[in-house]
C-alpha cells in the first residue's frame, strides 16, 4: 500500500468515520488526535515524510507505515481485510505445485535486486521496483520495504517451547494484544529473511516500519 493510496482514505475523512475502526482502536485515536499516519507530518496543509535524517516531500510511490489499527480500518473502508498470516506464508513462500522456497523468487540467495533489506537504503524505495524479487505467483515487495501486517494475532505454534536461554522472547507477547507482522523492512538483517521469522506488535503502535496490502475473499 502506498502513500498515494492511503491518502485517499485520509483525504475521504477516513479517520473520523468510526465505521471503519474496531472500538478500542477509534477511541485511542480520538484521545491521541491522530488524523493521519505518524510517518507523515503536515506543514502549512502539505504533507511530509519522516525519514531517517531529513524530512522530505511525501514520496506518493513509497509504502506507507501505519500501525494494525489504521491498516484494518483502511481494508474495511476498501470492502476488503489483511491477509491471515498463512495467505501471506502461501502468497510469498507458495508455488502453485506446492513446494515451499527459502524465499519469494527462490532459493538463491538475498540480494539487493531482490528487495529493500539488510539496511541497502535508509528510506523504503518506491513500490514495485524489484521484480527480481517478486514470488511464484509474481507478487512483488512481500520481502523488504517494509515489515506486513497481518490478521493473524500473535500466538504459539503447536508444540511450541520456550528457549531455555531466553524463555521470556516471543512468550511474554503471547497475550491477544499483538499481531503477526511477516516480510521485512529496509533495517532487517539477511539472516532473518526466511520463511519461518515472525514479527508482532501492538495494534495500536504507530513508529513501526509496517505496511500492508488488501485482500477479499471469492
């Protein structure tokens, strides 16, 4: 989703229309006064990007990061929902023979044709401009560029167990309040590029390098 569509949303009163927001999510964005992505600032009715070290024009054709809550509300507004994180396993590791690759485009290692990732830029780069990327079913961007929400809340899998190390990672958040995120943003580590890494967060978390894409069910 890019900032050029959601814009639309925001530009049709989107944020003030409760029927597109689960409850606890209208009534935080009310009390915080969001109208708008917090990657975005308005100066003098225009608006601007965040970005890592300078504040810039808003790129239409880049990714826009927006919390759980805010990418929900846009997919009800679209008639549509967020992928459940087994459509997202399928669209981005699936074939249509029903193998299972290490990576959209396959096996071969990561690279920066592939994707944004591994810090190969400060900033997302316009959507859409790695198709060496894109996956078995010539979807594009579901590695790199931004991190992807999810229906899906975060939870154990069957027979899952904690780390003897480190048993607090991922069991402390198994709590109904965070949701899976998949793909990858342009700060996450080649080593983390693979199918089985989740992400999660709150639904309501803002400051996070997560975007989104719609899907409807035939």
């Amino acid at each position: 989703m890019t900032n050029a569509v959601f814009a639309e949303f925001v530009d049709a009163g989107g944020y003030s229309d409760a029927r597109w927001w689960r409850p606890e999510d209208y009534v935080w964005m009310q009390a915080e006064g969001i109208t708008h992505p917090q990657f975005w600032m308005q100066v003098d009715g225009e608006f601007f990007w965040r970005g890592m070290f300078d504040r810039l024009p808003l790129p239409p054709s880049w990714p826009v990061y927006v919390s759980q809550a805010e990418a929900s509300a846009y997919a009800r507004w679209r008639g549509a929902r967020l992928p459940s994180e087994a459509e997202f396993q399928r669209a981005a590791f699936g074939t249509p023979d029903g193998d299972v690759r290490q990576h959209p485009w396959g096996n071969d290692r990561p690279e920066e044709k592939r994707g944004v990732f591994d810090f190969a830029a400060w900033d997302p780069e316009p959507a859409g401009t790695h198709p060496a990327g894109q996956s078995a079913w010539g979807v594009e961007d579901l590695v790199g560029n931004g991190w992807e929400w999810t229906s899906t809340v975060f939870g154990p899998f069957p027979g899952f167990r904690p780390m003897p190390s480190y048993p607090e990672y991922s069991a402390d958040f198994f709590d109904g309040e965070h949701f899976v995120m998949k793909g990858a943003s342009p700060a996450t580590a080649q080593e983390l590029l693979r199918p089985t890494f989740r992400n999660w967060f709150r639904a309501r978390y803002p400051y996070v390098y997560a975007t989104f894409r719609c899907v409807r069910t035939k």
